[in-house]
C-alpha cells in the first residue's frame, strides 16, 4: 500500500468530522439501549455493538479519501504493510469502552491523519456532550457544540504549585503515585479515554503521566490537537515525541503537558526513577 504526500486538507478535515459526528450518533443509539452485546477480544479488552457501529459508520464516510484506514476494530495490517505508507487513517472508533459499559459517559470518538509518522488532522468527538474538537496546523484548534464554534486559546500553568494532574480509572499505579510525590500540592483527577488530553487543551488540567499500556489510536487523534495549541505529548524515556505507525503499536510511557511545564518537572528525572 502507497499513497500520495499531497492532500487536500480542507476536504479530509470536512470529512474525518462528518466521520466522528455519525459514529457519535451510532454510539448513543447502543449507549440508549438495553443490550450492549458486549464480548471479549482475544486481548480481554471488551468489545460492543457500539464499537463495531462506529467503525462501519466511520469507514464509510472516510472511504472515498482513497487513503488506508487502520482502526482498533479492522483487520490486522501487517507492519511491512503499514511502513510502505506515507500518509493514512488512524482511528478509535468508540475509545473509553469500559467507560462506555460502566456508563460514566467518558468516552470518545478519536480520528487522525497520519503523515510521515505523526498525527497532522486531529478530530475527537465526545457523544454525550456533543462537543467537538478538531485541529490542524493550517486552520488551527476548534471546538464547536453544533451551535457555537470557537477557537482554542490555550493558556498553561505558570506555576508548579496545585497542578492539577490527570490519571486513568484503570491506571493508577505506583509510578503515578512517585510522580504526585515530586509535586507540590497536586489535585489528581481521574478521567477516561481521550477526555484527559481535552482537559488540558481545555485548560482544566495541567499535566498527564501515562505510566500504563495505550495504542497509538488512544493517543493520535488528540496529539494532533495538542500540537496545534502547544501541549507536548512526550515519549518519556526518549523526551521526544510520541512517534506513530511503528512496527509495535503500543505507545510507550508518555507525558502531556506544556513546554514550560516539562521544564521545570525535568522530565529527566523521570528516566531516572522510572527506567
């Protein structure tokens, strides 16, 4: 598989939000239902009726781009497949799935463009609140609720005191907890799926330690996003960017935060305790 470098970004924004806005509605339609028809995948993650919805409804309307699609719940690519591309879909149809079953509502519908390795169109849809973000370098970061559209003007920490540090329902574990310890007076707030990146483009939350198992698709949608406002979405042990389309698609342990934020926490330490 191959595709061409040059890209109509306009169309392909239009479009992977079309994507994300009908795989919201097919979501809700299982989310509003008595039958989840929930299993498990050979990995023991759950799967739903609403997982596989979104991703026929997503594949549909990004089909006509040409571009390759790999998504959570579409067929394995093998790597020396996925190296011969330059440019392709990456998506989460339904991220948060346990979330989704527990009903918590925090969960999310993450589609990106890949080029040369990183995330350059970002879109994330949160069904429940009917809030949707979107970004690219050309055009900016975007949130509109169907209603009102705004561009995002994201404003950081100034100051290392109170931040306000974002970890997973499934995954706080001991690294999280040496992490908090290196702070002063953190405020942890525990969140599910994609809506932790939101909350710091948001600026309701300044930092996300991820010290646990996620896939590039967890990640890509919002890393794109955060490029666009300036949020770092750093490979811990490398101290650079989160890298995509790899032979494994396991992200590595990651950090979310600005760049004055990074500096003064000294990422480097992490390495230290922590590799």
């Amino acid at each position: 598989m191959t595709n061409s470098d040059v890209l109509n970004i306009d169309y392909l924004i239009s479009i992977a939000k079309q994507a994300a806005l009908k795989a919201g509605v097919e979501i809700l339609k299982v989310y509003n239902s008595e039958d989840f028809g929930c299993k498990l995948k050979s990995d023991l993650s759950p799967l739903t009726h609403a997982d596989l919805a979104a991703h026929n409804a997503i594949h549909k309307i990004l089909q006509p781009s040409k571009l390759p699609i790999l998504s959570e719940e579409g067929e394995d690519v093998t790597y020396q497949e996925r190296k011969q591309l330059t440019s392709f879909w990456m998506i989460d149809p339904l991220d948060g799935t346990k979330e989704f079953i527990k009903r918590n509502d925090e969960f999310t519908v993450n589609i990106a463009l890949i080029q040369n390795g990183k995330p350059v169109i970002g879109v994330v849809f949160v069904p429940v609140t009917n809030q949707l973000y979107f970004a690219h370098q050309s055009i900016g970061a975007f949130k509109t609720d169907g209603l009102t559209t705004q561009k995002l003007p994201f404003i950081g920490a100034t100051s290392l005191n109170d931040l306000r540090v974002l970890s997973s329902h499934s995954y706080f574990n001991h690294q999280t907890k040496l992490f908090l310890q290196k702070l002063s007076r953190p405020k942890l707030v525990s969140m599910g799926s994609s809506l932790k990146f939101l909350e710091i483009i948001d600026n309701r939350a300044d930092v996300y330690p991820r010290f646990a198992p996620s896939m590039e698709w967890d990640s890509a949608a919002s890393h794109a996003i955060c490029n666009v406002v300036g949020v770092e979405v750093l490979n811990i042990e490398s101290q650079q960017p989160l890298e995509y389309n790899k032979e494994s698609l396991y992200n590595p342990f990651f950090i979310v935060a600005t760049p004055f934020l990074l500096d003064k926490i000294s990422v480097k330490y992490l390495q230290k305790d922590f590799f």
